[in-house]
C-alpha cells in the first residue's frame, strides 16, 4: 500500500512538472532548494548566505523554501565537489563556495574534482580587493618605501596559495618588496592578533575586511597599522588616500603585460568573493530564474539595511559576470600558469 | 571597572532581554540534550532570528542559548556516555561510571553545581582580571601557545592512571592523529588516502563520540540491562552531589580559575582546559584510585571550567576577534550580524557591555541549574530505562552528531573506526583520554612550533613565559613520581622489614 | 588470552606507526617535520610496548593482570560468559555498521523510521507496536523537530540518489506540510 501511494505520489510530480504556464514557477513550487554551504556556521560565506535566505523565495517563480545547509571541508572544495558531482542537478541544490577554489583549480591541486567552465555560477557578494598593511612601528611608512629599503615585512598568513599568502609573494616578485609570508595562521582573527600584538609586521587581506570588522586596527586612537598597497585598480576610501593600486602602478612602471595579468589573477577570486553555484547540467530557465532572484535579493531593502548595519558593503555580481571572471582565470596561459606555480611553492 | 560590572548586570534585567533569555535557555536545552547538535549547531541554528534584535538582546538569547548547551553537555556525558560536544568528554570519565553505579543523579547534581560555581568564580576572576586582561592576551604569542600546548601534552601522562606506557603511547597516537590533514606550511596531504574529507584532518566530535559511545552502546547490549546496575537510592540524589561541590569547594574553585585561564587565553582550546583541570583534580588528591570509577571529583573539576570558560572566552572574541572554540567563532559572527567591532574598545567604552556579556552567562546558569534541579531526579531514571530501547536512539544520535557537525555522511565511518578502536582500547586496558587530548593538541603544537620558528628562530624557546610554561610542565611530568617516592621513603623509615 | 592480544595489539601499532613514519619520510622537509618528530617516538615506544607484552607473553605462569587504567567500562558488573560476551560484542558492532550503512542508503528521516524499526522487532524482540511507535517518533524527532522547525537540513539518502528521486518520504509528507505552510 505504501509503494503504491509512493509511485502514484511520484507519478504524479513528474506528470505536474512539464511546461504548463511558467515552468520554472511549476517545478519549484512546493520544493525546497538547499544550499550547500562549503563552511561551518558563523562565517563570512555562511552569514552572507543566510543573509539573503530569508528573502530568497520571494523572487524565485514558485516561491520554494530555502534552506541552508553546512558542509565544511577542505576550504569549501568538498562543497564544490560534492554538489558539482554527487547531488541532484535540477536546480533544487546549489553551493555556496569559495572562489579561490577556481585559482585552486588553475592551479592543478589535487582534490579538486570539478570544472569552473561547467558550474552554473548564480551570483557573487562582493567585488573586493586585496590589500597589505602593516603596523605603524614597522620601519616603512609607504610602499615605495618598503621597496627602496628593501626592508622585511613578517606578514601573518593561512594557507599557501590563498588570500593572504599571494599578495606578499606577489608583490614580492612583481614590485621588489620584501615581504615574509609566515603561514599557518588557523584563522582571520588569529592572523589579526598577530599583527595586534606585534609578534608580525603586518598582513594581508580583503580591504573589506580592513574597512569593515578590524576598522580600530586604521582609525581612532587605538590604530596601529597603515594600508599599503591595495590590488586591482584601487578604490575610493579615505583609508586609501596615497596608497598605490597594485595594477595601476604596475602600469606606470612599464611591468610586462604578463605580470600584469598575474596581478588580476591574483586579485580574481576577491572579485568575485562568495558565489553560489548551480551544478552543470540544470535547464537553463531554472539557472536564469536564479541568477534574477539573487540579483533581487541582494537589492531587496531588508537586505541592503541589515547589511548596511554589518559595516559591509554588497556589491553582487550576476552569474554571467562570474562566469566571465572564472574563465579567464581557467584561460591562463600556461607558461604565466606555471610561474605563478614556481612563485607560490617558493612561498 | 566596578560601574561597567554592575551596569552590565542591570543590561541584563531589561523585561525584552531576560525574556528572550529566558527562551534561549529553554530552546538551548531542547537541542542541548540531544549529542551531536551541541552548542554551536544550536548557536548557529539560530543565527537566523537575531538578524533583527539589538545587541544585548541578540546575546541574551544566544548566550543563554550557549550557557545551557554546555550543562546539558554535561548530562547526556553522564547519563549515556555520550559527549555532547568535544568539551564535555572529561566529565564521562567519572560522570558516566558514577550513573552506572546508580548514582546519575548525584553526578548531574555535581555537574550542575560546579557549572554554576564555575561561571560564577569565572565572573568575578575576570571583573578583577580585566585591567591586566589586554597586556595578558597580548603577551601571549605562537611562542606561548606552543609552550601550552606542550604544557597540556604533558597532562598526557597524568592522565595514563596506571599503565604510563599505554597511556603516554595512545597520548602519542592522538598526536600522530592529529598530523593527517592538509599541512598548514606546504599545504600537502597527509595520510588522506586522497580523500578531500580529511584535509582539515579527523573530525574531533565524531571521533570523540566514537571513542567514548560506542564502547558504551556495546557494553549495554553485551550486559543486557539498563545503564544503571544498581537502583538509584536517596544517596543517588541531586542534592547529594550538590553538596558534594561545596565538600570539595576548593577543588571546584581552583578549576574555575583554571577555566577562566585558558578562556582568556585566545586560540588555545577549551578542550585543553577540562582536561586540565581533570588532571589538577586527580593530581590534587591523595586517594586516586576512585578516579575514572566514579569519583565526583572527576565530575566537578571539568564541570566547573567548562562554564568558567564560557563567560571568559567571550573576553577575547570580543575584544580581539580571535574566537577559541567553534561556539565563539558562531558568536562572532554574531557580533558582525549586530554591526559591532570586536576590537578594545570593548574593554575600555563598551565594558558594560562585555560584561552583560558575562552575566548573561552566570545568570543563564543559576536559572538553568534551579530548572534542571526540580526535574533531574527523573531524568536520571532513563538510565534505568532497558537498554536495548536506548540503543536504537544513542545509535541515531552518535551518527547525527558527526553529520551535523560537518554535514557529510563520511563522519559515520570516523565514528565507527574510532568506535572500533574505543572497543579495542577499553577491553584492553588502555585509556582514552590521552589519545583525544593528543589529537585536540597536534595541530596546536605544529602550526605554533613553525611559526614560532619562522619569526624568532629557537631563540622562541628563551622567552619567559615559555620557559615558566616548561617548569610547570616538569613539575607535571615528575611532581607524581616524586610524591611516590617520599611516600615510599616515609614507609621505609617506619617499616624497615617491608 | 590477555596477553595475546596485547601482542596483536602491539604488532598493529608498530605496523601503522612505521607505515605512518615511512610515508612521512617522502614529503617535503617541512611537511614531514612535525609527523616525524612525534612519529619516531611514538615508534620507539610502540616497539617497547611490543617488547613488553612479548616479555610478558613469554613468562610462564606469572599471569598478572595490570591495574586497570581510568575507564568507564572497567567497572564491569558481575561476569559473563565470555562467548556470550563475545556473541553480543559481534552483534552489535554488526548493528553499528548496519545503522550507519542504513542512514547513509535511506537518508536520516527515512533511516530512522526504518533501522529503530529492524533492530527492535528483530533483534531486541520487542512487539511491531512498540518497534513502530518508537521510529515514528524518532522520524517525527527528524522530520518536525530538526528538518521543519529548526530548518537543519537532512538530505536523502544514497538510494533515492541514485534513484533521481527526493527523500522518499518527501513525497508523502510534503504535500501534508505544504497545507500548514
């Protein structure tokens, strides 16, 4: 009896879901879409998800529950991974990942087991730009001045080849710098204290998280270090006022179109930071009707005021940005790949 | 300081605060109680609710949430063996033989007691500590935790009981444990057998409830009855281990601190503290054969940090942003969701407000405890409950906890390998507790060994703090062999003939 | 006996601790830094251990049993047989392995309505009606409790995977909830 009432249940789905006025509203009505957050709980990628969550459905055709599901592991690659391969590609499960995992798979690491060019990218959060700053006692006022000293900058970093260790080693090549990555660091707050208790000269990451959670460490009286040198093209802040944007000033001193284009690399995964993903494979309407709604819901004013109230500014980015972005990353030619390889096992 | 103290105790009185309190409390000890959901998964669970609540009423609710977590962590240890979370696996030692014994209810009493006692010393300590709380934390650098870490490895051996061998060699295994993972220099597998579920290395909650469990769901098949052997009598009671905390206040007061030290420490795990204290315990009485029986002692000295800990370990996710455990890594995310900046000014202008922080927890505990008394003498008796009716639910549970924390069906098979393993160690004779310590302090010891090394070279070795940490660890390490042999000595000169 | 496994016990960790310091020993100098200044220790005093209970093993007669170390289970009850000791042991590490293997297949929600059910009629003999009633409430616990109120998601399990399916009970149930909804 039981088996019958499950068939006739299952029979009756799949006769419901073809095309009949909006299909994307047909199929998501009465389901739910779980989005597989590749962190535990409390961090920057699980609350931006559950930041939008709440507001999801209202812009989805169908209006369908969401929830939030946490998969931590291996830096968000077991996420990524296991949606890209082991989960339903109907559109009712999708990641909430780390985009450096794209600079991951550019890089050939292993266990990464999924394509960027094949995701179905939604949306991203922020467009970031890294950044470097060091404390106030460290012997070097500006980054021209780090360069002619030649001075050593101890910088607190996580892991090799992610945030926080590319920049100094970039820099490093690129500009002349100095910089000494120590990694091992277990987490931001970690990386902070050390700079705060000055057992390191400074560190690197988003300026975002600069401008926004240790603001004390760069203004008021408690402040003890100075930004000095943001990626990309800059940005307009009054913490910035003199600070050299890596890209433009590569421009200015004539650096080769190469190490230019290590520099966006290295500045790629911040420009996209916190995306969500649909796997390969799901129709196209539904990954249209995803990418709409996220565009909405980033915009929706609930949204906006309590990120607002966070201190972090939303700049959200549509899938097909994203796309963009991952695939010129992917489309790296391979000598600068290989480079940039040599420079990251060096550390 | 004394006005921030008293202004922070007042926060906490607003009718809106103390209701959501109050809700918190009761949402926190439905989900508490099951294992494996835990304090953090109960804190993150409902970090979607206080999206629209202002500050001090987002952290009543979470806090008291987070308070109540760590007691009925405590209880489902005692009652079936089972840790609620990673840092309430010292209290099964003592906890959980003394339900068997048919004394569960003066073990939660105990428990119970000594949380309230603990978050109680824990308030006041760091009212008195905060003046020296910034130079403190800020003193303590990779050098320092190394020199902890180290310190706890040495709690190894105080932990072995009496088979040093075995003990310091499972000690060492856990350490090895902890090695598999990505490496945090190189970012290279190690014994991953490429498996991307193990680079942030072996899941400590499900192997924490593998170890400790599953030898108790086969030992209640194997016996057949219920998990108490013997009938609870009036002596089982509550108010027995009640009075039992202040009997032994001393012991109690002196884990408190112990608690609160390494709350304030940031970085180093709250896991590290119980264990700590379980060692000062033991270390710290004269008769220690009752120790892993079901001595009370065992029981207060780990209840009375945990909740010591909760209040001081807010002390340095607020002021510095470094969370020491994955519950004050949820409450900082917290923070950020209200829009306030964990920095020193938390210390300095917002004192009362850190200190609301405080006294939500102390007061969460007094209401959870007076709560937990009326009713715990019932709870007690579902260890009389016949086993094979517990099993198919402790079954659910030790799973559930391995997925919730990592939402991966891999964290079955740590459960069962480590289940395997914890058969395997208690049938032989070989203890548990060292092996989780070893895997909770690895990879504290590695990361803090190389950075240490990168930024001072071996001169880290020098520091004062470092070389005070490595004499108090040689105390560890020779203190009991010491006291042996005067002990033999006295015995000698009074009975020459033995 | 005693001694006997001891010795097993013993050769196994000398085994995996020499396997664990051999693979170490391909590594880069900092990678293997630290899994081989604990890994070679730890080795030398698995081989004592190993020695020892040879030791021990190899003495006639003078069967000592060690004090036992600091562990719940040591203070065991009165004794039983040791076959069935050893029957039960057997039993349930199967049950163990049979729930997470039945949890990873079906899903929590619907693995906790099935396996409660299997162990407790089957193996423990209790009646269908308490069986039934007591999965129910362990599915209700998942269903309501974890999945509904507290929005904690439980995917379905490997068969309605691979089956392209939703969580089997998804079908009933939701169709239900969507009314309350």
């Amino acid at each position: 009896m039981f088996r019958r009432i499950l068939f006739l249940m299952a029979g009756l789905m799949l006769l419901t879901s073809p095309a009949w006025g909006d299909a994307v509203a047909d199929f998501y009505k009465g389901k739910q879409i779980r989005i597989v957050v590749g962190y535990g709980p409390g961090g920057t990628t699980d609350l931006t998800t559950r930041l939008i969550a709440p507001v999801l459905h209202k812009y989805i055709p169908g209006s369908p529950r969401i929830v939030v599901q946490n998969k931590s592991g291996g830096g968000s690659a077991l996420a990524a991974n296991t949606v890209f391969n082991n989960e339903r590609r109907d559109g009712t499960v999708m990641a909430a990942i780390s985009s450096s995992l794209v600079m991951k798979q550019a890089r050939g690491v292993a266990g990464i087991k999924f394509d960027g060019r094949k995701f179905n990218w939604v949306a991203s959060a922020f467009r970031a730009n890294s950044a470097c700053a060091v404390r106030l006692d460290a012997g070097v006022d500006t980054f021209a001045d780090a360069v002619k000293t030649k001075k050593q900058l101890i910088v607190s970093s996580f892991d090799k080849g992610g945030l926080s260790h590319l920049e100094p080693i970039f820099f490093n090549a690129i500009f002349g710098s100095n910089f000494k990555a120590v990694t091992g660091f277990p987490s931001g707050g970690a990386q902070r204290l050390a700079v705060k208790n000055g057992e390191v000269n400074g560190f690197c990451t988003t300026f975002q998280t600069m401008a926004s959670t240790e603001i004390a460490m760069f203004e008021g009286e408690g402040k003890c270090c100075r930004v000095l040198i943001i990626a990309g093209e800059g940005e307009d802040h009054p913490l910035l006022k003199g600070v050299p944007a890596a890209e433009v000033l590569a421009k200015e001193q004539g650096k080769s179109k190469d190490e230019i284009a290590m520099l966006k690399a290295m500045n790629a995964a911040n420009q996209i930071s916190i995306v969500h993903t649909l796997p390969p494979g799901v129709p196209k309407d539904r990954v249209e009707a995803l990418r709409d709604a996220f565009a909405k819901a980033y915009n929706d004013p609930q949204v906006q005021a309590l990120a607002k109230k966070q201190n972090r500014n939303l700049q959200p980015r549509r899938g097909d940005g994203v796309a963009k972005i991952v695939e010129d990353l992917l489309n790296t030619p391979k000598p600068l790949m290989d480079r940039i390889k040599a420079l990251i096992e060096k550390g | 300081m004394l006005e921030a103290f008293i202004t922070g105790l007042l926060q906490v009185f607003d009718q809106t605060t103390f209701l959501l309190m109050v809700i918190g409390i009761f949402l926190g000890f439905i989900v508490g109680i099951l294992p494996g959901i835990g304090s953090p998964g109960a804190v993150a669970l409902m970090l979607p609710f206080i999206f629209e609540m202002d500050p001090v009423q987002a952290f009543a609710f979470l806090l008291g949430m987070y308070a109540v977590t760590g007691t009925t962590g405590d209880i489902t240890s005692i009652l079936f063996g089972v840790p609620g979370e990673v840092v309430s696996t010292a209290t099964i030692i003592d906890g959980h033989p003394m339900a068997k014994k048919g004394e569960a209810g003066r073990a939660l009493g105990a428990a119970l007691m000594s949380s309230l006692v603990g978050a109680i010393v824990g308030a006041f300590s760091l009212a008195l500590a905060i003046p020296i709380v910034t130079p403190l934390v800020l003193s303590f650098k990779s050098p320092e935790f190394f020199s902890l870490a180290i310190l706890g490895i040495c709690f190894l051996a105080a932990l072995s009981g009496d088979n040093k061998l075995k003990g310091v060699l499972a000690g060492g295994l856990g350490l090895v444990l902890s090695t598999v993972g990505l490496d945090y220099q190189e970012n290279i597998e190690r014994y991953t057998f490429g498996l991307v579920n193990l680079w942030e290395g072996v899941g400590l909650i499900a192997a924490a409830v593998g170890l400790f469990a599953v030898p108790e769901i086969v030992e209640l098949w194997v016996k057949g009855s219920a998990i108490a052997e013997t009938k609870v009598g009036k002596l089982g009671g509550v108010w027995q281990g009640v009075k039992d905390t202040f009997v032994h206040i001393g012991i109690t007061v002196r884990c408190s601190m112990i608690g609160t030290f390494f709350g304030l420490v940031p970085g180093v795990s709250a896991a590290l503290s119980q264990w700590v204290s379980y060692a000062h315990a033991v270390q710290s009485t004269r008769d220690k054969s009752g120790f892993g029986k079901g001595d009370v002692r065992g029981v207060l000295g780990p209840g009375a940090a945990n909740n010591s800990g909760i209040g001081a370990a807010m002390i340095p996710t607020v002021a510095f942003g470094v969370p020491g455990s994955a519950t004050t890594a949820i409450l900082l995310g917290a923070f950020i969701i209200q829009g306030l900046q964990p920095g020193p000014k938390m210390l300095t202008e917002h004192l009362a407000l850190t200190f609301s922080f405080v006294w939500l927890i102390v007061i969460s505990n007094i209401i959870t405890v007076a709560l937990c008394l009326l009713f715990l003498n019932h709870l007690a008796k579902i260890t009389q409950v016949r086993g094979s009716l517990l099993i198919p639910s402790l079954f659910m549970l030790i799973f559930l906890a391995g997925f919730a924390n990592t939402g991966s069906y891999f964290a079955m098979t740590t459960t069962l390998v480590f289940g395997v393993m914890g058969v395997i160690m208690v049938n032989h004779g070989w203890p548990r507790p060292p092996l989780v310590l070893g895997l909770v302090l690895g990879s504290l010891v590695e990361r803090n060994l190389f950075i240490s090394y990168e930024i001072y070279g071996l001169w880290f070795l020098t520091r004062p703090i470092v070389m005070v940490t490595f004499g108090v660890a040689l105390v560890v390490i020779f203190l009991p062999g010491l006291q042996d042999w005067m002990a033999k000595r006295a015995k000698l000169q009074e009975d020459p003939g033995a | 006996m005693r001694n006997r496994t001891d010795i097993v016990i013993g050769v196994l960790l000398v085994t995996l601790l020499s396997w664990a310091v051999w693979e170490a020993q391909q590594w880069p100098a900092r990678t293997r830094f630290f899994p081989l200044a604990i890994g070679y220790p730890v080795l030398a005093m698995s081989v004592m251990h190993l020695a020892y209970s040879l030791w021990l093993g190899l003495r006639p007669l003078t069967f000592e049993r060690g004090p036992a170390a600091p562990d719940p289970v040591a203070d065991a009850g009165p004794p039983l047989a040791p076959a069935l000791v050893r029957r039960r042991t057997l039993e349930i590490s199967f049950w163990a392995v049979a729930f997470a293997v039945g949890l990873y297949l079906l899903g929590f929600k619907v693995g906790g309505l099935v396996m409660p059910t299997i162990f407790l009629r089957f193996q423990a003999h209790e009646t269908w009606l308490t069986s039934l009633l007591y999965s129910l409430g362990v599915y209700v616990f998942f269903k309501i409790g974890l999945e509904e109120a507290l929005s904690f998601p439980l995917p379905a399990g490997q068969i309605a995977y691979g089956l392209g399916l939703y969580s089997f009970d998804s079908y009933l149930m939701d169709p239900v909830l969507n009314l309350f909804r």
